[in-house]
C-alpha cells in the first residue's frame, strides 16, 4: 500500500511533467531568466565565504518545497523560522551581502577610464620601489567608490609621479603607513586604511599589505598594486584575488590591458627609467 510520502513524491514528479508538457513559449524565458538569475547570485557568491553556505540555504529552501507537500508539521516549524533566519543571514553576511550589490551597481555604472599615462606612471614607480624594497599599496578606483578609503586616510590630490610614491611609502615616513587611492588620473589620498582579507584559502605568508590589496577588491572593483617590502615582488590584486610577484613584461601587459593599447614606447620609457635610477 503506498504510503503518503511516495503519494507525495508522485505527485510532484506528475506536476512537474505536466507543467513542461504544457509550458508556452514565454514559460521557458520565465524559466531561463530564473536560471541566469541564480547563476549571477551563486558567481558573485563563490568569491566570499557565503559561497559555502549557500549550498546550504539552497537545501534547505528546497526541504521546505517538498516538505510543504506532504510534512505539514515540518511546514509549519520550517515557516516559523523562515523571518528570524533571514533576517539572521543578513546581519550574519551583511559584509558579503554589500559586496555583491557593489558588484551589481558597477554593471551599470560605467567605469573609469584609466589613462596610459596614469598606467606609465604607476608601474614605473612600483619599479623603482622593488628595486630598493620600499613597501607600497596603491589603489585604482574604477566605477565603485572608495569614499569610505578616503576618509581613513589624508586628502592629497596630487600629480602622480614615482618620486611622489616613493617619498610618500619611504620606510618611517609619515605617510608609509596604509595605502593610496588613484580616482580620476590624480593621486587623490594617503595613509589610507583598506580591509584586509578574511578568506582563508590565502597563502599564510601574505602580511597585512598583501591581505588588504586583497581585502579592498573583495569589497569593490578597483585595482591594487602591491610592493613587498620583503622580497621587492610587485603584486597585482584585482576582484579578490592577486597575482603574485608580476615580472615586468605582465605588467606592461596589464597596461595593453587597461589602455587597450601596444605601449612599446612606454615600456622603453619604463625600462630606462628604471635602470637608470
């Protein structure tokens, strides 16, 4: 004799045909969009530590579905808690939770534009600072804002110029302590404070500098170039991950990337300028 719960199960398995067997047209976008929806969701998601425990939420939301048909109980008890859980979700990954709508308004927002010039400069003061192993943290905002960097840190707006970086990260200066922003083309700020990174997966030999180049893209869509102060290895950290150690032909390849250009004549530039101070 069946019991309820295969009555049950039946039931849901016939629904779900007949509801394919009579889906329209307009069905199928509904159900394609629902699908691009979640996957959007789920990608930003992986990238912070609520990526683990939305397998999870994802379970249980689906144990609610089945049991709604046939465990009213469990229905009941599972409907009793929905609010307090959401609302402790929110306040548990709130951090997470303005990442991923920061994420999402930067699809809409159009991005700043990051000059060759700007690129030129840059790289050649991250060159300079590795030969001498002078530490830096320079960040590249892009469309989202790094208002609440800037208030950290003291307003500079500035030219950008290697001998300005390197004066401004020189071991026992009063500014060698945090990072700087780029916005629009200028050196906007110093001594700013970024969130360093919580992600567990990291190398256990980043330091502070490291874990905050990654900590600052994690909650935005900017840039950040790295100086060890240890090794000299000059670092690229972008949508919470970093490449380590860049030779110099990958960050000249970061520039074609930026500009959308062949920088020859800067990357000449760059080298010259770097073996001759």
């Amino acid at each position: 004799m069946p019991t309820e719960q295969t009555q049950g199960a039946k039931w849901i398995l016939y629904q779900s045909v007949e509801a394919f067997r009579h889906a329209t047209a307009l069905d199928y976008v509904d159900m394609a969009a629902v699908i691009a929806i979640a996957y959007v969701i789920l990608a930003a998601l992986a990238r912070t530590r609520a990526g683990r425990m939305a397998w999870g939420v994802a379970f249980l939301l689906t144990l609610y579905w089945v049991a709604s048909m046939v465990l009213p109980v469990v229905t009941w008890l599972m409907g009793m808690a929905l609010v307090p859980g959401v609302v402790g979700l929110i306040i548990l990954f709130q951090g997470e939770l303005r990442t991923f709508l920061s994420h999402l308004g930067s699809l809409l927002v159009r991005r700043t534009t990051v000059t060759e010039d700007t690129c030129h400069r840059l790289i050649a003061a991250c060159l300079r600072m590795s030969k001498d192993h002078t530490g830096a943290l320079i960040a590249i905002e892009r469309s989202t804002p790094l208002a609440e960097a800037m208030a950290t840190g003291i307003f500079i707006d500035a030219d950008i110029s290697a001998e300005l970086l390197r004066a401004i990260f020189v071991q026992n200066g009063p500014l060698h302590d945090g990072g700087v922003i780029v916005c629009n083309q200028r050196l906007t700020a110093a001594a700013c404070q970024f969130p360093a990174s919580t992600n567990p997966e990291l190398d256990v030999t980043f330091g502070m500098r490291h874990r905050a180049a990654i900590g600052i893209t994690e909650s935005s869509d900017c840039l950040c170039l790295v100086v060890s102060e240890e090794t000299g290895a000059v670092s690229l950290a972008m949508a919470g991950e970093i490449q380590y150690d860049l030779p110099r032909d990958e960050l000249e390849a970061v520039l074609r990337d930026l500009v959308g250009e062949q920088p020859k004549r800067r990357a000449l530039s760059i080298r010259r300028e770097v073996s001759d101070d």
